[in-house]
C-alpha cells in the first residue's frame, strides 16, 4: 500500500503511532518526492537557462519536463501557459496585479465567494483599493455550497473577474467550475480558480472548464513547498504587465529600453525554486501513476466512511455538508472548543487542523469561533478515522 | 499522558465550564478587548477601580477551556488586590506559562494550575489572552459610561 512511500508516516508522537488527518494543510511527502529534490542539490546542482555547461543543462532540461508534466496535468494547451511561482498565494497575487490591477476602474467589479481562503480575498481587497473596483461576495448556504443560481444573481457586466476556490479548504466543498466559468464569461468576465484544494483531490481539466486562470500549490499536491503553478490563458498573460523585474523575465536591458522575454519567462523573474519544481514534477508523476480518479474515488469511500462515524458520535455536528465535497471533514463538539479537541488528539497521535483555517469569514457565516478539521490524503485508512473516534471519545470523557 | 492531565486539571476543567465573573458589570471604570486570531478566542474584560484598588472585575466572551479558564481564575485571584499587586502576578504568571525564570509559584497560589501549560508552547497564547487583555484594559481606554 502507499502508506510505505510516505517516510513520514513512521513515526510515534507522544509514544502513539503517528496518525496525519492535516492533508489540507499540507500532504506528506513520497520518497519519490523527497529523492527528486535530493538528487537536486546532490547532482544536478545549477542553475538553470544560464550556462552551457553539463550541470545546468541537466537541471535546465528536468527543470522544463516538471512544466510538461505540469501542463499534461492541467491538461493545458502549451507550456507558455504553465508560470511557476511560490505557492497559489503567489499565483492569485500576480493574477491581481499584472492583469486586474492593469485592467479594472472605478465602478468595475471582483466576484468572490464567502467560502474564500484569506489569499483569494486580500489580493483582491488590495487591487480594489488600488483601482476603484469593487469586490461583491456571494453568499454561503447553511450547507456551505455557493449555488451557481446565486452566483449568476451577482453576475452583470460590470463583473470584470470572478476568482473562487474550485475545493473549500474550511469545508470541502467542491464547485461546479465548467458552471461558473460558463456563467462568468456569457457577461464578458474572466474566472480564476483557487485550485489548491482541487489539484490533491480531484481531476482538474482547464480546458473542459475553460478556465482563464487557475491557481495551485505543490505542497498540497505531496510535492515540495515554496513552488506553486499559475496556469493563465496565453492571450491573457501576454497582456500582463510584468509581475517583477529582473533576471529572466528579459531579452536584452539596456538603459534605454528593455524588451521583455517570451511567456513564460517574461513572468518569472529571478532564480526559481529549481529543486521545488523538479520535486513537484515528481509528485504529479507519482499522482498519476496512482491514477487521479482511482485515488478520487477510494477517497470518496472513505469520506462517507469519516462522515457516518463523526455523525456517530454524540455532540459532534460537521460544518459543510455539500452534496459534493472531498475528503474534509470540518466539525464542532458542544462540550468542547477546537483548539482542546486539538490538543487532546495530539496527545492520543492525531494530527488534525484546529482554528478558522484561513477563512475567517466562513467562520462567522456559521457563527463558530473555529473548526476541527480531519483532512484525508491518499495514504489514510478506515484506521486512522477509527483512531480520531476513539481519541474524539477521551474529548467526551474529559469535557463531557 | 501525563502532561496532559497536568494541562487540564480538574480545577481547570471547572472553571473553563462554570467560569466565574463571567457577566457584564453595568459601570466599568476600565474595559479591555482581547484577541487571538490563531483560534479566535475573544474576550472583553471590565473592572471597577477605586484607586490603586481592583473593586471589580468581570469577563464575557467566547474561548477554548484554557482560556477561559484563565480569565476566571484571573478574576477570581484579583478582586480585592491592588492594581501594583496585578501587574507583580502578572509577570510571574506570564513566566510560569511561558516556562521561563523562577516563578514565585507561592505568590501566585491557585493561578498555579497553570504551570502545565508550558509543556504546550501552542497553548501559551490561550493562556495568557486574559492577561494580556488586563493590561490593554489598566493601561488604557477609560469605558464610555452611558448616562
Ligand atoms: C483553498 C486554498 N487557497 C489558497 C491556499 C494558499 O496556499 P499557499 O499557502 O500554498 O500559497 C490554501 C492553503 O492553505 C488553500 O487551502
């Protein structure tokens, strides 16, 4: 089974063996993973697109195959769309402004939802203020869906971006993006997609979406952390204004004129995470070879397996109970706050999320100070829920 | 596991869930707001002082069972004190959590079932929200009175 790639699993915490419920924040990694990036600093140490010497060729060459792999992942139509960058903060940030802020004014609109991670609101409070636009949210249902109905209720020409989470990391839930992208472009705006919590869970297809811009992490994905992926229609990034300036972003500077490099280059400037690249390329090939929809659907099994136990035990109420969700499991007990429940299961080897999980507004949509959150990777068991119980019932023994 | 019976006590456990003060004082002569945002606990603190006299002092709001905890026992050890003895306990319990220097834990009395807390570094901040709040509260904004 997969659990023996995963070195980290092989551990005891507080003399328990180690059980990870914290996917969502971030995956362990493979040794597959652990060994891409490894080899990097041991053997292929160098810089890329620089020198013609074997070594940077080496790693300029494993460099651009991560961006193929990464490409054929997205199932993206060429690797100019394909900008790398440090994580979906960084991604959404250069979204807001080398494209928004160059293009919105005063009287314009940014659509989120109340369902947003903290990084798919600020860039665009930031931009907002920069340019006059608005930012409008749709609302959350006691579910925790963002119906598509209600998103088109908000949709009209002076939307000029529509930027949402395609998978809720505070709850789970997984957005009909093909949908909203429909909805988004019949008014004239361009949709971004937050994927960091779709790209580990789901298959995610731009084209079939027709998404304009989507937005992941590697970490999330068992890859490195410090590298991420911003895929944007090529017609769109070429209209950016560049994101930074410096190194590889240009073809020839001189003090009278600079003309900038092709896409993408023309929006990485600087020395990239090299090694982080080359190890999330690693991550997807080992994702892929586990097979994206075989890994969705023993997920879902266990999901449904998690759901019916936490709803099993007394007190416990889950917070997001989307039709279609992936494997988060976001909860409150009545005798206990999070931030003990979580303390208490780390003491028993469960590592579980506890706090608003960087969705403050989610939060106070449900009128909860904070969640706990179990969050599925590939490599949990029917166990290691069985193990949440069992630590959830010492929670009911001690505070009950 | 040990420390964790010695983070939650029997004492503290009662007191995360029958805290006491805990209620609005109609004329507060000083009011605190207090925030963690890592687990949203808030809490607002208000006192009556008389002087150097800490006459009242009562909390409201919604946190984890150290924090809460905390905010009770801390009414509790400072009504009828001296806002100078306040501050003295202040900084010996800030020590002991923070498992830092020679805490009088003498001086500190039952505020002592605390000490377990710095076994639990993620933990320190629940318990010392109160605190912290006491001086936002002494060092400042005198409250609005409403007549
Ligand atoms: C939905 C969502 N968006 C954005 C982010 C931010 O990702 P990162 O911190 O890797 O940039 C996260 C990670 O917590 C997330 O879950």
């Amino acid at each position: 089974m997969s659990r023996a790639d995963f070195p980290a699993l092989d551990q005891q915490v507080h003399g328990e063996p180690l059980v990870y419920l914290d996917s969502a924040a971030t995956a362990l990694k493979p040794q597959v993973v652990i060994d891409a990036v490894t080899n990097v600093y041991a053997r292929d140490c160098a810089n890329i697109h620089r020198a013609v010497h074997t070594l940077s060729q080496r790693a300029t060459k494993a460099f651009e195959v991560s961006r193929e792999k990464t490409r054929a992942f997205l199932n993206a139509g060429s690797t100019q769309e394909i900008v790398f960058t440090s994580g979906t903060t960084e991604a959404i940030n250069l979204v807001a402004q080398a494209w928004a802020r160059p293009n919105l004014r005063e009287g314009d609109r940014v659509l989120i939802s109340g369902l947003e991670h903290h990084s798919n609101i600020v860039p665009w409070q930031i931009v907002c203020r920069q340019t006059g636009a608005e930012l409008v949210v749709v609302p959350v249902t006691d579910d925790g869906e963002v119906p598509l109905e209600d998103i088109e209720a908000k949709l009209d020409e002076r939307v000029k971006l529509v930027a949402m989470n395609h998978v809720s990391n505070a709850l789970g839930t997984v957005q009909d993006a093909a949908g909203v992208a429909k909805l988004a472009h019949a008014v004239g705006a361009k949709v971004l997609f937050d994927g960091a919590q779709a790209a580990p869970h789901i298959p995610v297809d731009v084209a079939a979406i027709d998404a304009d811009f989507y937005a992941f992490s590697g970490h999330k994905l068992y890859g490195p952390t410090g590298v991420g992926v911003l895929y944007g229609k090529k017609a769109l990034l070429e209209a950016a204004e560049p994101y930074q300036g410096g190194g590889d972003m240009i073809r020839s500077v001189t003090f009278a004129k600079t003309t900038y490099a092709d896409l993408p280059a023309y929006l990485e400037a600087g020395t990239p995470n090299i090694a982080g690249v080359i190890g999330l390329g690693a991550a997807i090939d080992y994702v892929e070879a586990k097979g994206r929809a075989a890994l969705h659907e023993r997920e879902q099994e266990l999901l449904r397996y998690g759901t019916e136990a936490l709803a099993s035990i007394p007190g416990v109420r889950l917070i997001g109970t989307a039709k279609h969700k992936v494997g988060v499991l976001s909860f409150v007990m009545d005798c206990a706050h999070p931030h003990d429940i979580g303390t208490i299961v780390d003491a028993k080897g469960v590592a579980i999320r506890t706090g608003h999980h960087c969705a403050q507004p989610v939060m106070e949509r449900f009128q909860i100070p904070a969640t706990a959150r179990a969050s599925l990777g590939l490599y949990n068991t029917p166990e290691d829920l069985d193990a949440l119980v069992r630590a959830l019932g010492e929670v009911r023994r001690m505070f009950g | 596991m040990n420390e964790l019976r010695e983070l939650y006590q029997e004492y503290v456990l009662d007191h995360g869930k029958n805290p006491r003060n805990f209620r609005a004082i109609e004329h507060p002569t000083h009011v605190g707001e207090g925030y963690n945002p890592l687990c949203g606990d808030r809490i607002t603190l208000q006192l009556v002082l008389d002087g150097d006299d800490i006459r009242d002092m009562a909390f409201q709001g919604a946190g984890c069972a150290i924090s809460t905890a905390s905010a009770s026992t801390m009414t509790e050890a400072l009504i009828g004190r001296s806002v100078t003895e306040a501050r003295a306990m202040l900084e010996e319990f800030l020590q002991m959590v923070k498992g830092e220097g020679e805490p009088d834990l003498d001086a500190l009395d039952k505020l002592a079932v605390f000490s377990g807390v710095s076994e639990f570094p993620m933990r320190v901040k629940c318990a010392t929200l109160a605190w912290h709040t006491l001086t936002a509260a002494l060092e400042g904004r005198e409250a609005v009175t409403t007549e």
